[in-house]
C-alpha cells in the first residue's frame, strides 16, 4: 500500500488493542496455516526466521516489522537459531462523519484494512523501545493501561511510518553512538543504565561505552548527565517551575543532587542561572536600562527576589560565570563622543574640499561589490554563512577541516585527545566536553560553527552566537565525500581536490607494497577484546582498523564471520568460538591484554594468526578514530606491519 495512503489511514483511525506478546519459537519450529484473528503488527527482536504472509515470503531478521491484515494466513518457520518476536493485534475503526480524503481512500481498496507488508528500518532502536514498554504496560492491571498502551500504539505507528517515508528518499543505516544519543534525548527523564542501553541495542556494555566515548569524548552516563542538565537548563528559563519540579522532569527524585550537577557543569546554581539570564532578556527587550541617567542617582536594579539557599551567590569573587556583561556609557563620554563625530565630520569637509582644488586622475566606475556570503541547506534549514570564514569552532568533523588546511579557533575536548590531530592543534583551544559549551564558544568570536546532530539544544544556543552548520553525525559516508563537502562549504574546493589526490596515491601505494607480501586471498579478522573477555567483530564502519583493512587493501573477513557482519557490520560472539571467527591475520583492539598473554591462553595460543605473530595488537586510544586523517595514517602504520611480516 502506499505510504501516503496509510498516513491518511491512521490520521483518521481510532484504534483498540486487543492483545500484546512476545514469542520464542525454537530453532526447527514453526507456525503454520495461522489466521490472523485482527490487523497485527509483528517484530522480530533476536534470531531469524521466514515468514509467509498470505503467499508473500518475508525474511525475518533482527528488528524486522511485518504488518499483517485480519484473515491473513501466516507461517513462520524459524531458522537455525530460532527467533524472538512481539506481537500486537489491534482493530481499525473510523468514526462518522468520514472526511472525502478517507471516503476515496475507502471506496477504492476495499482491502485498506487488511494491508500486508515488511520493512527492515533503518532506526530500529526506536521502535523496539515503544514495543516493549507496550509489552511491560499490557502486564499491569491498572486502570490507565489501556489507554497508555493505545497511545504508545499510535507513537509505535507514527515512528513506523516516518521511516517507511523517509526510506522510500533514502535509506540511512543509523550509527551505534547516534543510537545511543537517540535513546538518551527521548528517555532522558527515566531511568538508564549501561546495562539497559546494552540489552536494547544488543552490544556489550564495554564495547558500547568504549564505543561511545570515542566517537563524543564523554562515556553514555556523561552524556546522560549532560542532556539532563542542558533540559533542567532550559526548563529555568523557559518556565516558573521550582527546582524540585525540574529536577523529576529531567530524572532525579533529589533537587539538591540536581543542584550540585548543575553548578558543577554550568559553573552556577540553578537559581543563579535563572537571574543572570532572566536580568539578561530584560536588558535585551528593555534597553534603555543600560544607560544611566544624568539626572538622578543610578539604582542597581532587581530582577528577582529568588533566593537560592544551598548556593547562595556572594559578590566576592566566588568564580560564578556570566555569560554577557553590559554596562552604560557616561554622560561625559557621550559629550566626547559628539564632539569628535563634530570634528571627524569637519575633517572630511575639509578634505574635499582640498582634493576639489587639484587635477583629478580619470575615475573608472566602482566594482560591483561581490557578495561576501552564501546559503547552505542543512536539516535545520537554510544557513548564511561567511564565503571565507577565518573563525571557525569545530564540535565534529575536525579531520575534514584539517585536510584542507583549515585550522579552528576550537574545538572539542576529546579531538584535542586524538593522537592523529595532535600536531595541528598547538594553538586552537578547548571548547569543552561534548560539542563545548556556550561561555567558551562566544569567548572566541567564532564567524562558522560546526556540529553534528548529538546536541540539538546546543546546537540551538550555537545559532544565536554564530552561523551554525549541522550535518548529522554517519550521514557523509566516505572520506571523498566528506573532505569534498567541506571543501565545498569553506571555500576550499581545489585544497580539497589536492588532498584527496595525495590521500588516493598513499592509499594506493600503501596497498601496491602489502600485496607483494600478502597473499590477495589472506582472510583478516578486525576484532575488539574487551575487558570482560567479549569478543566483537567489525567491518568497515566501526573504525578499529576496520578500513584500512577492508577498504584499503581489499581483503576479506573469514566466511562465517561476514555473514554475521553483513547486518549491522558487526559480530559478537564469545572466545570459544573464536577459531571460527579466526583469519589468517587479526587486527586486534584490547586495553589489557599483551601479545604475551595472549600465546599463553589456551584459546588464542592455539590460533595459527597468534602462532605465526600474524597478530596486530593496538589499544582503543589509537584504533577508535575513523576520520579522515586517523583513516590515512592507520593505513600506512598496519601496511608497514605487514610488509615487515
């Protein structure tokens, strides 16, 4: 069916639940010849399985949703591994009087109701939380779950169908930390822990958090913790609400623990905050009370008479932070200021008047001026940056800018930790975890901002200060495309050309001289061994090496193991299974064990890659960046290792 066929359907639909579970199905069992009692939406959660829904086959992999009408006929035999789904049958009704939209609808597919279809979503994260907070409600006997679960029905609708439109443009495959930030902006007010991000998203907590703070410089709780504070931010100066309102709605029970986090991380009391900003928009709208008067005495003036008892602010130099300062001119510098415009203005007459007395060269018509800015489209519309911006704060994508020759005035705590920027980054200070923070960007007078989409109130502040270009965060796909749009944006089209021509002949080189050494048909395992002896396999999408090795020189991952990676680029699996996940050579990620260890541990030792020193050992510091310029360098240090084998 059509999807906007089906928005106009459930715009128009008032639905009941009729039943909510989850099913296990055994590896080599099946369903069979099951009419669907009602509509019913299916999703798949772990294992695999296929699905025959009224004639038509279904792949049913991890997080596939299959939509089935009332009369359908299903099957389901599950594979090898068996398979873990929810199920939630419901009924479609439409209330008089019918609007014409829904009445054609109607009248031209009889069938509307009992529309069947599949879809492996690119976001699935999303729609697995509203299922199983569906399935925990449906198990309560309260009076207000019916209507609970009939609204997470609707949420669990719209999501669907936002992706099914958004997929019929283009498909994005979301990245794991873009998950995970995901997951935190919607829940924020809950209760998260590593444990329930990792048993939602399928990864283990190490590997998720090793991950994570990677990719943003603060581990998932951090994050948390800052999302938290920047909502209870929002919420003082948004709101009236008290500090122990702000604190349930932002996810703490305790408003003074809320209070400590928010000066820690904002560098005041909430109270505080609330009167600087407050005092702030007043001054804004209001500007005469900037100037003093010349006519009676000046008065301090009170915004508030909020009192704050747990951080009382004290005059006396205790470090609060403000963010703007104004102050008001004097009358006798407003009296100076006159008389010098008086003369400034007498000077240029007398000027003309001595060029009007001497021979004038011939005067050639002025230049049109050129423009000195342009308009880029992004996600939160259209932008009017700078053509040649010289003041640039960069949250993310510092790579780009570096292979262009672009050096920020900022950028991001956990850049400056990056051991391949650390030679271009003598002079550009810190802006803070995270993207920054608001004070230290607006001390640095930036005329470009740069962010990904991790931090939308952020990102939000970032455009009142400076022109701010958001690109969501995995949405360039490859280091051409990346370099190329930056080149693009900052006026650096040919520096980016050039790079990118030196990047492919390194690129090339690097492989030419691994080849004559390496048997093309050698099978490489890029794996992460993490602390509680876990196992992950990558691909080419989760740094490690994982580039470098797949992209660069072309190999290929053992069979079983590319099978598993092929959806969503990664395997975990545990060490005794490792012989068959095992290549000839392995690049290897672990923050605790040696090569040494390694040999002697029963498993591993017994690996020929181990036997032989086939085995490239590196810590999470120098293999979790996949930029740019991390990419180029950890291509030419592992085809150095290979050569040398």
């Amino acid at each position: 069916m059509d999807i906007n066929d089906l928005i106009v359907l459930w715009n128009h639909a008032h639905c009941k639940v009729i039943d909510i579970r989850r099913i296990t199905i055994a590896a080599g069992q099946s369903i069979r010849s099951y009419y669907v009692p009602s509509s019913l939406f299916l999703m798949s959660i772990r294992g695999n399985a296929t699905a025959n829904l009224g004639g038509a086959y279904h792949q049913m992999q991890r997080f596939t949703v299959l939509h089935a009408g009332k009369g359908t006929v299903l099957d389901i035999a599950a594979d090898s591994e068996g398979v873990d789904y929810y199920s939630v049958y419901y009924k479609m009704a439409f209330q008089p009087p019918v609007v014409p939209e829904l009445a054609m609808l109607l009248e031209k597919k009889a069938d509307s109701l009992d529309h069947s279809f599949s879809l492996t979503p690119a976001n699935p994260v999303a729609l697995h939380r509203v299922l199983s907070d569906m399935f925990r409600e449906w198990g309560k006997q309260q009076p207000f779950v019916r209507l609970r679960v009939r609204t997470l029905l609707y949420q669990f609708v719209h999501e669907l169908l936002y992706q099914m439109q958004e997929q019929g443009v283009h498909s994005v495959k979301h990245d794991l930390a873009a998950q995970v930030a995901a997951i935190i902006h919607e829940r924020y007010a809950e209760s998260i822990t590593l444990e329930s991000l990792s048993e939602s998203l399928n990864y283990s907590v190490p590997h998720l958090s090793s991950y994570f703070k990677i990719r943003t410089g603060l581990s998932p709780i951090d994050f948390l913790i800052k999302v938290r504070i920047d909502k209870a931010a929002s919420l003082l100066l948004e709101t009236d609400a008290t500090l122990k309102e702000i604190a349930v709605g932002v996810g703490y029970q305790d408003p003074y623990y809320l209070g400590r986090l928010f000066k820690k991380y904002k560098g005041v009391s909430p109270m505080r905050y609330r009167e600087e900003h407050t005092a702030k928009k007043q001054l804004e709208d209001c500007p005469s009370k900037t100037m003093e008067s010349s006519i009676v005495p000046s008065k301090s003036l009170n915004y508030t008479s909020i009192i704050d008892n747990d951080y009382q602010y004290k005059g006396n130099g205790e470090g609060d932070l403000f963010m703007f300062k104004h102050s008001g001119p004097t009358l006798a510098s407003v009296l100076l200021l006159s008389f010098m415009l008086v003369l400034g203005a007498c000077g240029a007459n007398n000027a003309s008047e001595t060029a009007s007395s001497q021979p004038s060269p011939s005067v050639t018509p002025a230049a049109t001026e050129l423009p000195q800015t342009k308009v880029i489209k992004t996600v939160n519309g259209d932008v009017e940056v700078p053509l040649h911006p010289t003041r640039i704060v960069a949250g993310e994508y510092l790579g780009s800018l570096i292979a262009l020759g672009v050096t920020p005035v900022g950028t991001s705590d956990h850049h400056i930790k990056n051991p391949y920027f650390q030679e271009y980054l003598k002079d550009v200070e810190r802006i803070g975890d995270g993207n920054g923070n608001v004070e230290k960007i607006l001390s640095l007078e930036p005329d470009l901002i740069i962010m990904d989409d991790f931090y939308p109130e952020l990102n939000e502040q970032m455009s009142k200060i400076a022109p701010t270009i958001v690109i969501p965060y995995a949405s360039l796909k490859t280091v051409h495309e990346e370099v190329a749009y930056f080149g693009e944006l900052l006026g650096k089209e040919e520096e980016g050309k050039a790079w990118l021509a030196d990047y492919d002949s390194r690129i090339a080189s690097a492989k030419e001289s691994v080849l004559k050494v390496i048997p093309a048909d050698s099978t490489f395992s890029v794996l992460e061994l993490s602390d509680d002896k876990s196992i992950m396999a990558v691909g080419t999408s989760f740094g490690k090496g994982g580039q470098p090795v797949y992209n660069g020189f072309g190999f290929k991952p053992p069979a079983d193991i590319a099978a598993e990676m092929a959806d969503p680029g990664w395997a975990s699996f545990s060490a005794e299974t490792l012989p068959k996940y095992a290549g000839d050579y392995m690049i290897l990620t672990s923050d605790s064990k040696s090569l040494d260890e390694l040999k002697a541990d029963p498993i591993w030792g017994s690996l020929p890659a181990v036997k032989n020193d086939h085995v490239f050992l590196w810590t999470s510091d120098r293999s979790g960046y996949w930029d740019p310029i991390a990419i180029l360098s950890q291509t030419e240090e592992l085809a150095a290792w290979l050569t040398s084998r």
